[in-house]
C-alpha cells in the first residue's frame, strides 16, 4: 500500500509498504525517524504517529487498552494518535498519510534519572 509520512517541517516521505507489515517496520526500513525504543512491545510511545484523515482513522481496528495506556504517555496526543507498532498495513489503508510529532518521550534519552529505591 501507498504510505506518507509527514516529518514535524512538513516534509513527505512516500513509502510502499507490504500489507501486514506495521508502519513502525515500514518507518525503519525506509530510514524514517520514527523510533519504536521498545521495538514494537507496547512498552513505550516512541512511535506515536498521528493518522492525517479522519476516515481512514476510522479504518483501522480500536486500540487496546494496552495501546491506550501507551498513548497516554505520548507527546502531543490527538483523537486519531495511534502507535506506529500497532498500526498494520491492509488494503484498504492506501493512501493514509500519518504525521510524525514534534517530539517524543523516551526517559532513558530525555535525562530522567531515576532513583533507586
């Protein structure tokens, strides 16, 4: 499917991606700064990506509540925030546009240093 990412300046980037692979994937593979610390485990938001189309939002399958929890911790949530691990290319995704935050929250690289307990 046809896939473009737009970086925080604006830029496009337009990418194939092969169905079932997830957008975190495709981002690496095409070096687009998206990126997925926990490598695609539900474990961080690094890969916060903001789906541009309302309708094609729509399209893809809710978000679990594991994925929610995530998205909680996100920079710059919106209503069509999405995680790039999560979302998974099908046919009826041609053509979606995602935006890529301005920033992302990673503690381990943002200098959070946490106390032992």
């Amino acid at each position: 499917i046809s896939v473009t990412f737009v970086d925080k300046d604006g830029e496009e980037k337009h990418i194939k991606v092969p169905v079932g692979m997830s957008l975190l994937e495709a981002a690496h593979e095409n070096d687009i700064e998206l990126e997925g610390a926990c490598e695609g485990s539900l474990a961080c938001s690094t890969c916060h990506v903001i789906v541009m189309d309302v309708d094609q939002y729509n399209k893809l399958e809710d978000p679990t509540d594991e994925e929610n929890d995530m998205l909680d911790l996100a920079f710059g949530l919106t209503e069509t925030s999405r995680l790039g691990c999560q979302v998974i290319a099908k046919p009826e995704l041609d053509g979606i546009r995602v935006a890529l935050p301005a920033a992302t929250r990673n503690f381990a690289v943002d200098g959070f240093k946490p106390k032992p307990h």
